[in-house]
C-alpha cells in the first residue's frame, strides 16, 4: 500500500479555514449553548505554555468548548471533518 501525501495550496487552505469558521459561528448562533462551569476553569489552564487537549465521548461539546475558549485572535482547526 503506498502512502500519498497531498500538499494544499494557500488559496485553498484559506478557503477550508474561512469555510470551518462560517460553519461554527452559524452552528453557535443557532443551537442553544449552555454554559458549562468547566469553561471558566479551562480558561484559567490558557495562560500556560502547554498544550491544551480536551476530551470527552462523542458529541459532549468538545469542539464548542474550544472554539469558545479561542477567542479572537487564536485560531480553531477541525481536522477530523
């Protein structure tokens, strides 16, 4: 079996980016998000230089916590789509 590796161009790359973006805000905007406490408590960890990982099952709100938790000038990347 041989492993193919793609190399995606800026434009590309760029659109899949903005796209993953308009799809959360759309997402956040029309689902009711509930508040979780965990969020403040994550927020405090943002400071540190380590690296962040959330888990959890399926469909427990990972993807919302971090996107939350980004904030404006960070950048959020679904690469399990």
């Amino acid at each position: 079996m041989e492993l193919v590796v793609g190399i995606m161009r800026t434009d590309e790359l760029k659109r899949v980016l903005i796209s993953q973006r308009e799809e959360m805000e759309e997402f956040i905007g029309r689902e009711r998000i509930i508040p979780r406490e965990v969020e403040e408590n994550v927020r405090g960890l943002l400071s540190s230089p380590r690296v962040l990982t959330i888990l959890g099952v399926r469909r427990s709100g990972k993807s919302v916590l971090a996107w939350r938790l980004s904030g404006e000038n960070s950048l959020y990347i679904n690469f399990f789509r």
